[in-house]
C-alpha cells in the first residue's frame, strides 16, 4: 500500500500476547467492529505470527476485508526466497494472509540481535513484496546535548540508505523512544512534536524536501486511551504505535474513538 495517508493510523503491537488463541480471536472481532464505526482513522492489528490467520479480517474463501481494519506482522523474515530458513516467515507469506503493514527494527528485536544490517535486510525483504514496512527507532536515553538525534538520523540512514526514494515514499517510521517504552509515562507531546519535525528533516536531507512533508511519522511509547488525543493534537504525529493498552480491549476501544474524535 502506498503511502499516501491522510487518515490517522492506530497500530497495535501485542507483542506476545495474549496467550489462548481464543483471546485473540475476541480482541480481533473487538477491534474490527471499533473500526468499521472509525471516520478518520485507520487501525491495524499485530498479533503474534500465530494469531494471524484467525485475527484476519477476511475469510480465506471470500478475501472480504473489514473497512478501516488491517493486519500487520510483528516481524518478517531477512530471506526474501523461500528455502531451508528453519523458524522464519516471508514476507510473502505475510502478505498472503492478508497482512499489509510489518514491523521493522523495533527496539526489542534489536536487543535480542538486530543489528542495522539486519534490520536494513528486513525492510528491504518487506518493501520487495510490497507490503508497508513500519521501521522502529528511538534512543535509548534523552540527554541534554542533543546526542539522540544523532542516534535516531544514524538509525534512519542505516536501515534505508540503500533505499531508492520509489520504495522509501511507503515507509512509516514509528518513534519510539526505548526509555518510553513499557515505562509509566509516555513522553510529552511538545516533545513528541519537536522530534517528529526532526525525523522529517532527515527524510528530506536523504530524499528530498517533498519527502519531508510526505513521511509518515507514528509514536509509540505507554500510550494510553488517556494521552493518545494529545500526543496527536500536540504533538502532530500521523498516528500511534500502541504495545500494553493495544490488548487490553476497553482501552483500546476507547483510545481509538479518542483520536478519531481529535480534530
Ligand atoms: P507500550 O505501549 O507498552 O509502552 O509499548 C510500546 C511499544 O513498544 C509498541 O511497539
């Protein structure tokens, strides 16, 4: 899907969880309802790989989908051939079951060896099925000089310099900052806003200034059904990329009716 949104998009990642398949099932057929009713916002589902067939919004026999409800994949593999990759899942797997985002790089994934390279190798594996990747960044820490910038431009041009500006227009790049992340507050929307201009600098230095404009910033960080409209409002991101509350399905229900509500 090209990345020309103007709607707001509302990711969850559910990291893993929840543990039945039956949970997974009640939350999906929650969320879809949610969206159906949705006017200005888009939401996607990433449950673990193994939730994802029964999350899916369409029958394998009919292929309808649901209005303003996607799926999306947590991770895709590097390989972008089929072959002896014990434990991996392609990209055009993915895509075969109707999973149009994925996540790239998050900050987790990275812990446990991600390097640029291979976050570099997933995104390109995701682009080439054309599929919408959703690359992760964020520093670590916030320090006073400003050294995060720095983190986050290197992360960027890490993961998309061998990127060309045709493929790199459907990326979505979701900030999220590691000291946000599973933390007891989201980050302020002032400075939310403040380093979503940032992230647009670096994609207008690397592919010019109306890539700049056109980049589709999301945060993601303990976002609640509380802080979202602000962090939208304020903060004037294209949208959010939610972890605990997006499985807790009254806070996700709401959150959702929040930011289609923010003018
Ligand atoms: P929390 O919303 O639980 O802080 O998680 C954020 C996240 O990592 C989403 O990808």
């Amino acid at each position: 899907m090209p990345n020309t949104l103007h709607r707001r998009l509302i990711v969850g990642n559910w990291k893993m969880n929840p543990a039945t398949v039956a949970e997974a099932k009640k939350l999906a057929r929650i969320f879809r309802r949610v969206a159906t009713s949705l006017v200005h916002t888009e939401a996607v589902i990433c449950p673990p790989l193994s939730f994802i067939s029964i999350c899916s919004g369409r029958s394998l026999f009919t292929k309808k989908s649901s209005p303003h409800f996607h799926m999306g994949a947590q991770v895709a593999s590097t390989q972008e051939e089929g072959g002896p990759h014990t434990g991996e899942v392609g990209a055009q797997m993915l895509r075969d079951l109707g999973v149009e985002y994925v996540i790239v790089g998050h900050s987790e994934q990275r812990k446990r060896g991600d390097t640029d390279e291979i976050v570099a190798a997933r995104l390109k594996a995701v682009l080439g099925q054309g599929l919408t990747p959703i690359l992760c960044i964020g520093e670590s820490v916030r320090d006073e000089s400003g050294a995060y910038l720095s983190v986050l431009k290197d992360q960027i041009k890490a993961s998309c310099g061998d990127i060309l500006k045709k493929s790199a227009k459907s990326i979505i790049v979701a900030y999220e900052p590691i000291w946000a992340i599973g933390a007891a507050e989201a980050m302020k929307a002032e400075d939310v806003y403040e380093t979503s201009l940032f992230i647009k600098k670096v994609f207008a230095d690397l592919y010019g200034a109306d890539m700049g404009l056109k980049v589709t910033v999301l945060y993601g960080g303990s976002v609640t059904y509380r802080n979202a409209p602000d962090i939208i409002a304020i903060g004037k991101v294209d949208g959010l990329l939610v972890g605990r509350e997006s499985v807790n399905a009254p806070g996700f229900v709401e959150l959702l009716k929040a930011v289609d509500l923010v003018k």
